[in-house]
C-alpha cells in the first residue's frame, strides 16, 4: 500500500538545540504508531515537523495528506479548561475544512455531529461547558473534533492521561475503527499496557536517535529492551506496519 | 427621576456626543476585553494603553489637540510596540508579554518626556486621563468609525479567534496562520485604545476594555453570553458614568471605569459562577441526600 507520510533522513531541532537525527520510516494508511521516548527525547518536536509547524534542518518529510485533514490532538493540560464552549460547539469545529471561518453549519453538520457525540458517549453532554467535564469526556470531545474533520493522519499526544478505565477503552475502540476506516494514527504512549492493545509498531526516540521496535518486545523488561534498541542501533529500520497485534 | 437621567441629554450638545461616543465604544471594547482574557493576556492590553503614549504625544506636539492626528500617533507607536515586543520576543525566545511589559514602560516615560518638554501639565492631565464631555463632532466620527470597523472585523473573523483561542496548533494544521490572526487581534485593540483615548485618556481606556469582561465571566460559561453581558456591563458603566459624573460634578473618565468596577466587584463576590459567593454556597451544600441522615 502507498505510504500516506515519509521521513527520509529527516534531522529536527530547536533553536540551536539538535532533537532528532536521520529519522527515516514510513506510515501506511491505517497504521497505528506509538512515538515512545523519555520526556524530551523530541516526540512532540517529530509531531510538529509532522503537522508542518516545524522546518527539518535536513532530509525530507513527503506527506500525502493535504494540511487540514491531518488532525492533532494535544495533551489537554496544553489547553485552557475552562475555555467557554460546549461539547458540541467543540466538535463542530472539526468542519473548518470544509466551513472555515465564515460559512454557517448547516442541518448536515448537526445531524454529523450528533452522530459523533453519539459514537463517543457525550449525547448526555452536548450543551455542557467544557469547564465542567471530566478529562475522559473532554478527550472524548477533542477525539469528536477529528472525527468530524474526517481527518485522514491523526497525532495525538498523551491521550489516556488523566482518563478513567472505561473511556481509554472506548478511546481505543474509536481509534482502531478509525484505522480500520484508514486514517493513520501516530500516537504518544508511555503505558506499555496500551501500546500493547493499541500500537502495530513503536518508533522509540532517545538521545536523538530513533528506532522503530515491535510492541511485542514491550515485554516486562520492557525498559531495558528499548534501552537496548536506542543504544545499540544507530541506524533506523522502518518495518511493516501491517502487522497488528492480535 | 426620568429628569435626572434625560435633562442633561437634552439639554447640552456635548452631553449627547459624550453619550454617542461612550455607547460606540462600550459595543466594542468590551469583545475586545472578552478576547483578551481568554487568550490570557489581560495585562497586555493595560500594556498596549500605556504603548500607545508616545505617539500620541508626537500628534500633540505637531498639531496640538487634534484628535485625528493624536490618534494616528498612537496607532503607529501602538503598533510598532506591538512589532519590536514580538520581533524581541522571537529572537531571544523570551515571552511576548515580559517584552511588551519592558516596552511599554519605555513608552510611558518618552510619551510623558515628550509631553513635558513642550506642554504643561494641564496637557499632560488631559491626554492621560482623558475627557469624554470635550468629544467633538471630529472625535465622535473618528470614534463611531474605528468602532463600526473592528466591530465589522471582529465579526469577521469571530470563529478564527475562538478556535485559536483555544487550540492554536488545530488552526495552524488548518493552514491558517496564527501570527497573522494575533497581529490583526492586536492592531483592533490598538486602534480602539487610540479612539477611547481622548474620551478617557490613555490610562484608562482599557478599563472599558477589560472591566466588563472580567465581570462578564462571573456569569456566563457561554462565549456568546460573555460577549454580550460585557457589553451591557460597558453600556451601563458609560451611561451611568456620564450621568453621575454631570451630577455629581466629577471627572467623567474615572465615573465610567470606577463604576464598571463596582459591578466587577460585585460579580466577585456574587456572581454566579466562581465568585465568592458560588463557591461558599457549592462547599455547604450536603454531600448526601437528606433523608440519607440519620
């Protein structure tokens, strides 16, 4: 299958800062990728190059997907909680691609909306303030927002932080029916339990260096194998991303 | 009573235009502020009023009481503040509103230097604090229409400023610039600081901003009910202010703020979200139901 995001050789940094090196994979559609690494290691740096907003200093980043169908979901502490708009009014703004700044949302878009709320839990919620969710709900809504924006890459950073059992589960379940649809996940995890559930493969960034593993090394020594993979291996290997765990 | 609140309106000229100019910009100023506050940059505004000084005193200078040409100065030394804080802010990645904070202050004292130099103090007084019953019929076109303009642009751009409020990274993947939409939402807030100016000086012409606003979020979780509490709140406090201040024989400019922050204070304290008072009432209300007692 086509690739829908390539990095080849790509090199990152910050200011004068060098984040990442010679970072080189693909992304098919439907793939799901866990970005694994301490904190620092330049997974939010990898996602911004991704999304555009950063310049590689070197190599290159061939993205298939147009601007405004590649969906970024942040942590929800980057926003302000008690921002005063309602689930619904949140998710309908995942129509900027089509409805951008001016034109009105129509009968479709409620009806579409409805049906997002509908798929994620939030019917209930749909006139209530963000301020007054709990963090699930809220990453339900943010979830809802990409759904309705239909995008085809989405990134997000750290979903299931500050999220119950019930609503990771749920996240889990929309996000794999997104990729089954072939939207391509690339996602932040640092519970080794969900990127089990979740990821086909894991790129593991450390010391400016990535490398791609298998969640199925994700084992209980799972610190010391990644440890292993970042330290032993400079070079990078883009592996297959057809593989999904059973 | 009715004569209390419509004699002076029919009565003198000035106090109508005063009336005209404090209404144009209490429907604008007041959004203004709501965006202000939920990009958390309540102080920056307070920043930009001072920013705008110097300019204001160069148009003094060279045409004396002119209120076009003070309000062109402003606008040009409001913007370039705005420009240098920003340009600093990106080259030496220090936050844009410790930026802002240092040049204002450097703007304040080259405006007041430069007031000194060539006026009195009677000049100084009068561009720092303003005079909204001294609004003639140049100020009051000048004020209707900077506040048509940004009240046409804010509608405008309304949706791009609430989506970027809250998630700027949602609408840079949207292709959109952010820089852009920030520049255009500063250069609005400049350009009404320079039209309330001359009705409440430059010190407090931020107050009609940011005032309403703030007391506005003690009542509503809604964007829509924040902006049009806030402008009811501006309304209230600009003709309210112009009335006390013909009866009582008061400052006009102080009126109108001192009163948009007596209902700030208020809300504080009563308001129906997150005011003292919400949070006394949600602490005593009982954890179990009342027949779950005893």
């Amino acid at each position: 299958m086509e690739p829908i995001l390539t990095l080849e050789a790509v090199s990152l940094a910050q200011g004068n800062r060098m984040v990442l090196e010679n970072v080189e994979g693909t992304f098919a559609p439907g793939s799901i990728t866990a970005l694994v690494g301490p904190n620092g290691a330049g997974k939010s740096t990898l996602v911004q190059a991704i999304m555009g907003v950063l310049k590689p200093i070197r190599g290159r980043i061939h993205c298939g997907v147009p601007s405004d169908r590649r969906a970024w979901l942040p942590q929800q502490l980057a926003l302000d909680l008690t921002f005063p708009m309602s689930v619904e009014e949140l998710v309908l703004t995942g129509c900027w691609p089509t409805h951008g700044s001016f034109k009105r949302y129509g009968p479709e878009e409620y009806r579409r909306g409805q049906a997002v709320m509908q798929r994620l839990g939030l019917q209930a919620f749909e006139h209530r303030p963000l301020g007054e969710l709990s963090g699930g709900q809220r990453q339900r809504a943010l979830l809802g927002r990409t759904l309705m924006q239909k995008a085809q890459l989405l990134m997000l950073d750290e979903p299931f932080a500050n999220v119950d059992a019930a609503t990771v589960d749920i996240l889990i379940e929309v996000l794999r029916d997104m990729a089954a649809e072939g939207v391509s996940i690339i996602i932040v995890l640092h519970d080794h339990d969900q990127m089990r559930r979740l990821a086909d493969r894991v790129l593991w960034l450390d010391r400016g260096r990535a490398t791609w593993v298998a969640p199925s090394s994700l084992d209980a020594a799972s610190g010391a194998t990644l440890s292993n993979h970042a330290t032993a291996d400079a070079s990078i290997h883009s592996h297959s991303v057809n593989e999904r765990p059973a | 009573m009715i004569d209390w609140f419509i004699s002076p309106l029919t009565d003198f000229g000035f106090m109508r235009r005063a009336l005209v100019a404090g209404l144009a910009l209490s429907l604008v100023a007041p959004p203004l502020g709501v965006f202000l506050t939920l990009r958390g940059m309540s102080l920056v505004g307070d920043a930009m009023a001072h920013a705008v000084l110097p300019g204001v005193a160069i148009g003094f200078l060279m045409a004396g009481f002119s209120l076009p040409a003070m309000s062109v100065g402003g606008l040009i030394a409001g913007l370039v503040v705005a420009g240098l804080a920003g340009g600093v802010s990106r080259l030496t990645g220090h936050r844009e509103d410790s930026a802002i904070a240092s040049f204002y202050l450097i703007s304040l004292a080259a405006g007041v230097m430069l007031i000194s130099l060539r006026g009195s103090s009677v000049d100084l007084t009068h561009v720092l604090f303003g005079s909204i019953l001294a609004v003639d019929s140049t100020a009051l076109w000048l004020i209707v229409g900077v506040s048509s303009a940004t009240l046409l642009t804010l509608a405008a751009i309304f949706r791009i400023l609430v989506v970027e409020c809250l998630d700027p990274l949602f609408l840079r993947g949207q292709g959109v610039r952010g820089s852009a939409v920030h520049a255009l939402f500063l250069g609005l807030m400049v350009l009404n600081l320079t039209a309330g100016f001359q009705t409440l000086g430059t010190l407090m012409a931020v107050g009609l901003m940011m005032l309403p606003a703030t007391a506005a979020r003690f009542w509503s979780k809604r964007i829509e009910g924040l902006m049009g509490l806030a402008i009811a709140i501006g309304i209230f406090s600009s003709v309210g202010g112009l009335l006390l201040s013909y009866h009582a024989g008061l400052p006009s400019g102080p009126c109108i703020i001192l009163l948009a922050g007596v209902v700030y204070l208020l809300s504080a304290l009563f308001g129906r979200y997150h005011s003292v008072f919400a949070r006394w009432r949600r602490r005593v209300e009982p954890v179990l139901p009342a027949d779950a007692h005893g």
